[in-house]
C-alpha cells in the first residue's frame, strides 16, 4: 500500500498534477496517509532523488520534500536545507546594519534600534557608548554582538 501511495505521490507531483484543488487535496491526503503507514511498517523506504540535467535539485524534488520529506534521502535534505541557507546569506549580505547601545540603556536602546529594521536577516554591528558617552574600541567580528544578546 505505501509503494503504490508512494508512486502515486511522487507520479503526481512529476506530471505537475498539483494546479487543482482536488489534485493538491489528494496529495495531501495521500502524503499524511503515507507518513502514517511508513511510521507504522517501514524502517525505511528505498528512494533515489531524479536530479536535473545540471546536477541540481530539481524543482519536483524541493516539491516532494516540502510534501512527503521522508521519501527523500536525509543527504538530498541536508543539501536542500544548505541551498537554502547559502541562498538566504546571498540575497541578505549587503544589508549591513548598525547598532550604537548605551551600555546604561541596553534594553531601551536595543529595543528602539532593532524596531526600525525591517528586516533582521542582514549582518547586525553593535557598537557600545560608554558612560562618558563614547563609542567603545573594538571590532564586532560576532563577539560584541553576542555580548549584547546575552545582556539584552
């Protein structure tokens, strides 16, 4: 019963079947009854992942894994999961954001500084002010930035 779901699953979403409601229902429905039945009786299911011509994931398989993850290997996951992140660091690298923290104000500062970006996916720089009212020496190379998470 799981190989003929699993054919049905994967046939499905290879002929690019998932443009109706009903199809994408199905889908769902057979991939909660595949987990459910591999839970039940499979250690593990034999699958090999189809690759494109230029040895990248192809788009189905980032569709299969976001439906039925455990018909694909944990290596074609992992690399997937990797894609993914190296993708995110690229498309977030210029943004580049400055934070000046009294070190008497912490949460205040912090809070007020971290509210107006929009988007925290870029590289946050975290300069300390004194006391006295000036900046702190040093270069945040992640150490002052992880000085002021375990502050804030």
């Amino acid at each position: 019963m799981v190989a003929v779901l699993k054919n049905f699953v994967v046939s499905t979403i290879w002929s690019s079947r998932t443009k109706y409601e009903l199809d994408k229902f199905i889908l769902r429905s057979g991939s909660s009854l595949i987990r459910l039945l591999y839970d039940m009786f499979y250690e593990e299911i034999d699958w090999t992942c189809v690759k494109a011509e230029s040895d990248q994931i192809s788009e189905k398989t980032y569709e299969l894994v976001a439906n039925v993850p455990e018909l694909v290997p944990f290596n074609v996951r992992a690399l997937i999961f990797n894609d993914y992140i190296t993708n995110e660091r690229y498309q977030h690298k210029a943004n580049r954001y400055r934070l000046k923290i009294n070190r008497d104000n912490i949460f205040e500062d912090g809070f007020h500084t971290l509210s107006q970006i929009d988007d925290l996916r870029g590289t946050l720089v975290v300069t300390f002010v004194n006391q006295l009212g000036y900046e702190e020496d040093g270069q945040d190379a992640g150490g002052i930035f992880k000085e002021f998470l375990v502050q804030l």
